[in-house]
C-alpha cells in the first residue's frame, strides 16, 4: 500500500492531507489545517507540524505547493507575494531533509486545476479548463493530468486576454476580464459606483446585490458579461472538453456563474458548448493536487528503478 | 528513397508536389500547378492531371488537402463551401483506388499550419502558433509536428475571441478580431468609411492606403490594433515559442503586420514574448502540408508492418 502526503503551503493556512492509492485509485485517509509557520525556522516547525500529522504512519512520499513561481531545475522559490520566507527556499528538499521521504513542489494554481481535472468536477474527463475565479482570474487546461504550460510557463492567462477597451487592469494592459471580474476590483467598481471609501470585498457586492441595491447589481451584471466572454474565448481558443469554475466566486453561483454560462449558452455560434460545472474539491483542491505531485513522484522513481 | 506527394487541392488550382525524404530532410523535387477539377468525373480528372505529374516517378504515399470538413473516421468531406462537389466523396480513398497508392486527407487550413511550423518560419521549434490572415482569420498552434484540435476539433479560433464590444462579426458574435481584421471586412469598412459601393478588397485598401487616403489608414490602424491584441492574446492564453503570421495580408507587411508586432511588444506586460516571424512557404504550404501527412501514413503503415 502506498501512501502519499499532500501538504498545500498557503498565507495562512497549512492543508494536511494523507491519501492512500487503493489500486489506482486515491482514497482519503485523513486531513488537518494548522497555521502557517513563517520566518527562521520556518521549514523546521513546518516539519514538525507534518511528523504530528503523520504520527506512526510513514509516507511513500509527499507534494508540496508553492504559492509562486519556483525554478524548474532546483525547486528553489524565486517569488512568492504572500511568503516572501520562502524566496530562496527549495521547499521539497527542505522537508525532504527533514522527514526522510522524497518529495516534489508543485505551483498550488497548477495543484489546484490537476486536482479539479483528474479527481474532481472534471473527472473521466481528458481534457478539462479549469478556471479560478478568485481575487485575480487564473486558468489552466489539463489534458491526460498534465497542466499545459505553454512555451515559457505562461500559458492559461484567460483573465489577461487582451481587447484594448475598457478599465485599466493591474497587469497593465486595459479591458482584461479580470479588470471586470476579479475580486478586488468588483468590490473597489461597486465602492465607486456608490461614491464611497469603503474597500469593499466581493462578498460584499453579492450582499449589496441581494439586498436589492442596483449599483452591486449592475457591478455583477458586467462581470456576467465579462466571464460569458471569457467562457465563449476559452471555447474558441482551447475546445476543451468539459471547463471546470471554482474559486470564491463559485460559493455564490447564483450570482455571475450561473447566468455567465447561461449567456454564454445564448451567445454561442460556431461554438461546441461543452459541460461546464462547479468546481468541487473547495478548499481541498491544492492539497490533493500536492498527493497528485506525490504520486506522479512515487511512479517516476519506480520507473527510474526499472530502467 | 521514398518519394511523397503532395496534393493541394484548392477552390481555383491544383497545386502539385513531389519531394524525396533524404534521410529525415524533405527534399522538393518538382511542382505544378493546375485547373481544379469540378463536378461529375472529377475524381478521374484530378488523378488523369496527378498521373501526368507524377510521370514515370511512383510515390510511395500522397497527402490531399481538402478545405472544408472531413469525417476522421471515413476520410468522407461533410462540407466544403467552395467545392460542393466534394461533398459525401472521400477525397484520398477516391484518388488511392484509381493511382494505386496510398493516401490521405488533411484540412488545408491545418496542412497550411503544420507545414509552417515544421518546414517553414517555425522549423526547429516544437512549439509554433500559425496566425493566417485572410479573408477570415485562421490560427493553428502546432505542437511537436502536431494540431492541437481541442475536444471537438475546433480550438485555435484566435480570429473569433469573444469582445462583445465593437463590429458584428459573421460568426454571428460582436468585437471579433476578424470583424476587424478579416481581408472581406476590410474592404467593407474602408467602403462604408467612404460612403461608396466598391466591394473593395484588402488590396485595394492596401493601395489607398499607400496613396495616403486617409480613411484607408484609418481603417488599417483599427486593424493593426486588432492584431496587436490578437497577438497579445495568443501570448496570454497559449504561450508559444514562435508564432508565425501568414496568409494574403502578409504580402504587405508594413501595413497592419509590422505596427501590430511592434504595438504588441509595446503593450506586452507580463507576457513572454516570442520570436513573431512571417510565414515562408507562401502559396506552397498546403502542398507541403500534404507532403508531411503523407510521410506520417508511410511511417504509420511502417511501424503497423513491424507489430
């Protein structure tokens, strides 16, 4: 029996989770959320945060995710937001020193959209778009349990699609769907449609829409607008087979998600509409994504081994 | 020595072409180029004009392009708007049975891509996005020798992003690039900008705009910028090593090609920017194309023998 630990690093959170591979097939074994350990000895109290976890079981090997960008060849964290400790750090062998196990990093976008794809909403599927509608808009298509990542790791930037009109978006570019879309700005659109300072969170605009007020409602409405488009361009550029939404956004479908594909629906022409579904993984998606890494890793050792 | 033809069979000419695979490398051996057979009997017209090429040389395996759509399964044409005769023929089982060869059929569109990425502007990288501007727009990204299609066959429609902005496309949505870019459109635009009924081409446009008419350049700058977010879009979503720009537009390069890859890398923010290079193999890519298709059904039929 093989086991394999998932660890999902967040900003404020750690995601423990143990999985065991019944013939193929990834079953639960148990999870725990702890903080997040920051600065010296970051790695040190990380390691025994998971040897608690772990406890008399000994796993085969574990996933690490990264919120940031990590360098294919070392592993090492070249910037990483929210946890500038880790800059610098290779994560996997950091714990790998200290637990005696093998270990991968994986990006906790890319965990997150494997996980979607192969054991969630997109599951029997082989080839999945996953979109993360959160406080920015991230996509990835996953085809046979592998995220696309272009030429230069870039690829999926489906909040960036460039069309020149329309508001300034924080990658520089103007009219991006995230500019319309992403979390922080419906809260600051919504903030200055009212006239007022109130740094306003998306949550907070779906309230403001379901007490009546016009203003969120409006706000909403363009991001329906916005994320039908994003669903129609993701139909023409990609063609995938089933498109997976999750992200915050997706606790309250029935405000955007639900009548953006609705829109889309309508609006399509040349289009092959394909199944388009809530994400259902949750907050669970990065850390089964990190068991996937693990497992991908278990299954290249074996193979190095017979080689 | 294998000897492959290559069989572009086009809406005016037939466009012949004999290489030799010298040892990995496709070597050209000869051309032609002829009348495109039509109706009753046409099958026996393309392959009388084919046997008079091919002369006493015998090809090993040819490739027939065919514009429209083709059943995978049956090789049979579902549509081809330009050749209706076509229509329920299966184009390579036809022209096998009555020269003796084998064959296969391939879209134009995607013998066009292939060819380009593999012989032409893209060779040597595995990674190329083909853009074609014509009278629609047309991309192709071209992996490892190999269209990516997407689930149903349709991915790639870079000229069809969704804007819900701008110009009714005929596709039936608004704000697509090829409502601004498209070679028809173009013409149609400078028309309409003019108040006058001259079904005007691209060409003509391309003329006025060199005689300094200042609504023609108007009419280019609206479709430079659409391509300039075209290319920022294809960097976005895809992330290819190389994008190669070909098709009728490309003949005139200073206008609307040139400004948008500059305006692109003006506008690039966190974008990857890769070699964006002209198409090479001009009205010849198809043929090549087919020539490529059917080195792969000698290499498949090979590898078959030795199972």
């Amino acid at each position: 029996m093989t086991l394999l630990l998932g660890v999902d690093n967040g900003g404020t959170r750690v995601k423990l989770l143990l999985a065991r591979d019944a013939g193929g097939r990834l079953e639960h074994v148990r999870t725990a959320d702890a903080p997040t350990p920051r600065g010296i000895g970051a790695m040190d109290e990380l390691a025994a945060i998971t040897r608690g976890f772990l406890g008399d079981d000994r796993a085969d090997a574990f996933g690490i995710t990264v919120a940031g960008i990590f360098d294919e060849a070392s592993g090492a964290v070249v910037t990483s937001a929210n946890m500038r400790w880790l800059e610098g750090l290779a994560p996997a062998r950091e714990l790998s020193d200290r637990l005696g196990i093998p270990g991968v990093v994986v990006q906790d976008g890319v965990a997150t959209a494997i996980a979607e794809a192969v054991l969630g909403a997109g599951r029997g599927a082989d080839d999945v778009f996953v979109l993360a509608l959160g406080t920015g808009i991230a996509g990835a298509h996953v085809v046979d349990g592998a995220v696309r990542k272009g030429a230069h790791g870039g690829a999926g930037e489906i909040g960036h699609i460039a069309t020149g009109r329309g508001e300034k978006c924080t990658c520089g570019q103007s009219g991006c769907l995230e500019s319309l879309l992403g979390g922080t700005r419906l809260g600051a659109r919504w903030d200055r449609a009212r006239g007022v300072h109130a740094q306003s969170t998306a949550v907070d605009v779906v309230h403001g829409a379901e007490r009546g007020d016009e203003s969120a409602r409006a706000v909403l409405d363009e991001a329906t607008s916005a994320l039908a488009n994003g669903l129609l361009s993701v139909m023409a550029m990609i063609d995938p087979g089933v498109i997976v939404i999750g992200g915050g956004l997706s606790n309250s479908p029935e405000w955007i998600i639900d009548p953006a594909v609705d829109k889309a629906r309508r609006q399509a022409t040349f289009h092959a509409i394909p199944p388009i579904v809530r994400a259902e993984l949750g907050s669970w998606a990065g850390a089964w994504g990190a068991v996937l890494a693990a497992e991908q890793r278990v299954g290249d050792a074996l193979r190095l081994e017979h080689t």
